[in-house]
C-alpha cells in the first residue's frame, strides 16, 4: 500500500472541517467552531503526526513498519517494541480471551493462525512459531481514530467528531453529533451521539465469487475458511462501544459469529451494557 496523505480544511458557519486520505481511506474530521489560520496550521500537523505514526506502527503494507518486523521475526528473536504497539497488543490479548479465541488477528498467515505463538514482556515481543504473523486492520482503525480524537482535545477543542473510513469516536459539550448508520439498504438510523466510538462491519464491500458461494472478507480462524454470504445471516453490524477501538473490535466479532442469536449470546455473555448493536440481516 503507498501511503497517501491529502489534506484539505473547509470552513462553514459555526464549524471548521478537515479532511483528506491517509493510507488510501478518506478521512474527516470536524470541530464545531470557527478556527483561525494558526489553530487550522497547528491541528493539521497534529493530524498528519498522528497518520504517520499509524504507518509506522500499524501498517502491514509498511515493510518498514513494527507491524511488518514482528512478522519476520524468527522463531524466539526478541524484539523490542514501542509503548504504543506493546499498549494495544496486550489490549488485543485481553480481547483475544473475551472473545475466546474469534477475534484473532494472527489470521495474517492462514497455515500459522496461533495467538499464543505471541509472548510479551515489558518491553519484549518473542514469537515461538516464526511463520505466524499479525493482521491488526480489525483493530488498528479504530485506535488510530482515538488517538485523533484525544489530541484534538488536547489542543483545546472538547468537541470533535473524528471519522475515517466509516468509522467514529466523537465527544461533544453541547449538542449531540447525528450519526446514521450506513446501511446497503438505505434504511440507516439516525443516532444523536454525545462521546464514544462507532464502527460497521459488513459483508457487501469486498467479495467474491467461489462456484455457488459469494465469499467475503473475513476469515474465521477457527473454522479455518472465508465466511460467505447466507440468507439470514448477518449481513451488516454497527456497534457504539466507549472508544472507537473496542467498536471496532467488537463489530468485527459480532460479523464473525454469522447469526443473530450468536451475537445476542455474545453480548448477553460479555455484560457490557454500554455496548449497543444493530444488526441488518441477509434476505
């Protein structure tokens, strides 16, 4: 993937919006308030900051990324990573358990799908099978849009709404944000938001034919195959979580569970409240 970074700032009454491309996704950022030319200066390179630290960190597609030296790593070379990468890998872990075993982004190699290949230390990351290697593109969004979101706050600005490829973390003072849940049947709710994270996953943007089945992009690690598409089954799953991260997360598991009532289960079993879902359903 070749990184791309467009920038652009546009102004309107009682807001100000950025936006552009960051590794080929667009983004838009907005603050509902008017800001002057050296505030706009100052959030861009927050942005752009934040954008190049996720391709250094995250992006697979980035040979020279940490993501991209843990899965050369051979069987039991230690390698020391950064806070930020060794922050959300222990995160994933805890989630890797929650999920008992669903969510797993060692799915990067198919014959070498093992989350417990991965150890970590303080500082320290050591494989014990060299071929497994890490995916975090069901996670990493959502992280990158967090962090957008608490530096933008850090500057100054409460309120903000941070979207990146479809995805949302947002905090307001005032009135809520209006969110509608994207929808492939044109019947997206409208939700007024006032903090956390959003996400969608579906089954209807990248696909494929296979004989009689219609394939898409995720692949359950434990049944060991790409899901297809199936009458009934979930079709499109939003999820509103604390932050943006756990959206994420949690979207992509919710797809992976396939029907209804293994997501409801899922959520029943977790007791997290706070974590709301809709689900759209295959005809």
């Amino acid at each position: 993937m070749i990184f791309l970074f467009l920038l652009g700032t546009e102004k309107a009454e009682h807001k100000t919006i950025f936006s552009g491309i960051a590794m080929t996704v667009p983004y838009r950022i907005i603050i509902p308030e008017q800001i002057s030319p050296k505030e706009q200066c100052r959030i861009d390179q927050t942005i752009r900051d934040i954008f190049w630290r996720t391709h250094l960190v995250y992006n697979k597609f980035n040979p020279f990324s940490e993501l991209s030296h843990i899965n050369q790593l051979q069987k039991d070379q230690p390698y020391t990573s950064s806070p930020l990468l060794m922050q959300l890998l222990k995160r994933v872990d805890t989630y890797v358990k929650t999920s008992r075993g669903l969510f797993d982004p060692t799915v990067e190699n198919k014959e070498a799908i093992d989350w417990s290949a991965l150890h970590f230390s303080e500082d320290k990351i050591i494989k014990s099978r060299s071929e497994t290697r890490l995916d975090l593109g069901g996670v990493a969004k959502g992280t990158t849009i967090d962090e957008l979101l608490a530096a933008i706050q850090k500057l100054g600005y409460p309120s903000v709404l941070v979207e990146w490829g479809g995805d949302f973390a947002f905090s307001t003072t005032d009135q809520p944000w209006r969110i509608e849940l994207f929808d492939p049947q044109n019947q997206g709710e409208v939700l007024e938001l006032y903090s956390g994270g959003l996400a969608t996953s579906g089954d209807y943007q990248q696909f494929w034919k296979e004989g009689e089945e219609t394939h898409f992009h995720l692949y359950h690690p434990k049944e060991k195959r790409y899901l297809a598409h199936k009458s009934g089954n979930i079709m499109s799953v939003s999820v509103l979580a604390p932050t943006a991260e756990e959206a994420d997360l949690f979207a992509t598991t919710l797809l992976l569970l396939q029907t209804e009532d293994k997501a409801n289960s899922f959520l029943s079993r977790i007791n997290r409240p706070e974590i709301r879902a809709w689900m759209k359903l295959r005809p």
